[in-house]
C-alpha cells in the first residue's frame, strides 16, 4: 500500500491521507478519485485561482508519486498542463519544465488523440461533470490502455477554473494471456441453421463486450457503441431468411461500416466481385469490432477481400505471433470464445489471429474453396 500524507491547509494541523495499492491487479482509481474529491472540496474553501492550488504540500507529495500505473496532473481551462506527475513526463519522453503550460497536441500521443482529449475536456468544463474515457495510447515504444477520470475543480461561485485528472494503465487487463487447457466449447444443435448460430454469436458478443461500457463518454467509445446498438438494432428485426440472402461482401462492409470509412478508420478493398450470404458478412463485421477495440486513435484498419480469404488487420508495426486457438482460454469479451474451432468448421470458415504485444492487431478469414464463398 502506498500512502500520501499532507497537511490540507498550510499551517495547519488537518491532515488528510491518500491510500491506494501500486500493484497493478489491486490498484483502484475510485479510491484516488475519492480522495481528491475530498482534496479539492478542502482547497476550494481557500482559493479562487487554479494557480494558487499548485502551492498547497498536497501537490508537491503527488508530483513524486512512485506508482508506474497511476497519472495524475491539473489542466487550466485552455487544456494546458499547470501541473504533472512526473511519471505522465518519462511516459512521453517530455521534461517536467517542457510540458508545464504545453497541451497534448505538444506531446507525442497525435493530433487525433490530443483532439480526443480536448474534446473530453470540454465536456468537463461545459457540464460540470466528471469525465471516464478509456484510449489506446501509443509512446513510441510500446501501448498503453489508459483509463482516465476527470474531475471539474469549482470556485467559491461553483464555476469550472480547471481540470484534474487521474488516470490509470489498464493495460494488464486487456493484454491477452495464455493458458493450456483446452477451451470449452460451445455446444452446435444440429438442428440449427449456420445463420442462427451467427445471430446467436453476435448477440452474445455484443452483449459481453457492451453491457458495462454506459459510464465511458468519450467520442471513440460513442461512435463504437453507436455500430453496436445499430447492429443490435439489425439483428432483432430482420427476417432470418434475410440472413441466407447473397449479397456483393465489399459493398456491404462499405455499406455497414460507412461511418468508420468517413471518419478515415478504416478502407475496404477488393474487387467488387465477390459474393456471399448475408450472415457471414456479420462474421465479417464481428472481426471488425474486435480490431476496433484494440486500435489506438492514429492508427486505421484495413479490410482486404482477395479470393476466398478475408484479411483484417491494424496499420501497426511489430511482430505478430499467430495465437493457437484450441489451447487458450481469454475472458468471454475475446472473440475467440465464440468463433471456436467447431464452429468455425461447421460454418465452412478457417480462422487465423494474430497478436503483437498481447493485443489482436490481424484476423484471417480463409473461405472454404469448395464452397463458393461462403
């Protein structure tokens, strides 16, 4: 445990104390975020300024804060850094004094993810409201997932003068692990056509990977779960024999995914010729969310359609190792435990994924050739 102790008011003997765990499993960014609500709420009786809360002993314990997995800092109300960590500096390879009064369009995270963290920034500001976002940053080493909450800090007059927020890497929690017993898997009627096994897939999916996301505003978040409740939306209220219906697969995706295409996340390619059922293009769309979730901001994904073989995959640097899908078992958000080996077979589809650094940055769809595809 690791424990901050300071006085609230200078010359006084109040004393409150932060504490919170520096493992990464236990580490609880409501126990800081509750703490620094009770920080402010004692230092907003006293000032008025953003500045004048840089010179309370609260500030100068944080800034030396040992943990490598919490980030703290305090932003005026133009997003500029007024105060920092200085682990948030060796993350982006910036000197304390360089990044005071810089925004993040001064650091190495891009201009999309500054804009994205501005624009998260004024939701605080223009609300009142505190502000959860998770992103995918990259430091040009390796990536991170970030969690961050933000916090408005209010005057006598309850008006915004700043920013204060507190993020935690969470990327232990999405990196894939590995382990050797053979995953479960999921039992197939035979009964059932290959298009209500999709159907089924797809709602199981959706509803693992969505249900707890409601509290996470940001902009990549919204356009995400956006597809996802207009996908829902698709699948409770086609006809099923709409599913057995052939369609041309890359103006579909085209069609389908548009939204990504104008916002410049994703290019489709092929050559126009291919066809397919309709419930194997969800198969498709099914892959996508699951790169989608694991790129960063700056980067694209980039669909191919060449022959019988469907190759999705993130415009990211690294070496891939191909993950063995039988002997691991991920959490019931990755893919993996619904597109299993049986049913893949059964729905004449060969899978391939492959991670860099413990994320999925590609996926392979090869179309069984003695079936026209798919």
């Amino acid at each position: 445990m690791l424990y901050i102790l300071y006085p609230v008011v200078e010359k006084s003997n109040a004393i409150l104390r932060i504490t919170f765990s520096a493992s990464h499993k236990n580490s609880d960014i409501k126990l800081l975020v509750n703490s620094f609500k009770n920080i402010l709420k004692e230092l907003t009786i006293m000032h008025n300024d953003i500045s004048e809360y840089l010179f309370s002993s609260a500030f100068a314990s944080i800034a030396n804060i040992s943990s490598s997995d919490i980030f703290i800092y305090l932003k005026n109300l133009d997003s500029k850094y007024v105060f920092l960590s200085n682990n948030i500096c060796k993350l982006s390879n910036i000197t304390h004094q360089d990044a005071l009064g810089k925004s993040d369009i001064d650091f190495n995270w891009g201009k999309k993810q500054a804009k994205a963290f501005r624009n998260d920034d004024l939701f605080v500001i223009n609300n009142k409201k505190n502000h959860i976002s998770k992103y995918l940053i990259s430091n040009d080493k390796n990536f991170l997932w970030i969690k961050t909450e933000k916090i408005p800090v209010l005057d006598k007059q309850e008006n915004v003068i700043g920013i204060i927020g507190i993020a935690q890497d969470i990327s232990y929690k999405r990196v894939l692990t590995r382990n050797n017993t053979t995953n479960i898997k999921t039992p197939i009627a035979t009964n059932q056509s290959p298009a209500t096994i999709v159907l089924e897939l797809l709602e199981e999916y959706i509803r693992n990977n969505y249900k707890n996301e409601a509290n996470i505003y940001d902009e990549y978040s919204f356009i995400k779960n956006s597809f996802i409740k207009k996908l829902s939306f698709e699948l409770t209220t086609r006809d099923e024999q709409h599913f057995f219906t052939y369609i041309n697969l890359e103006n579909q995706l085209k069609e389908t995914l548009s939204t990504f295409i104008k916002n410049r996340e994703l290019i489709v390619v092929g050559d126009g010729e291919n066809k397919t059922t309709y419930y194997n293009h969800l198969i498709v769309c099914l892959c996508f969310i699951e790169l989608y979730k694991n790129k960063s901001l700056r980067e694209k994904i980039l669909i191919n359609i060449d022959n019988n073989v469907i190759k999705l995959m993130i415009n990211r640097a690294g070496e891939k190792s191909k993950l063995i899908l039988d002997t691991q078992i991920i959490s019931n958000k990755f893919i993996i435990n619904y597109l299993t080996p049986d049913i893949t077979k059964y729905l004449n589809l060969n899978l391939e994924i492959f991670a860099i650094d413990g994320l999925v940055a590609a996926i392979n769809i090869r179309l069984d050739t003695n079936k026209k595809i798919i």
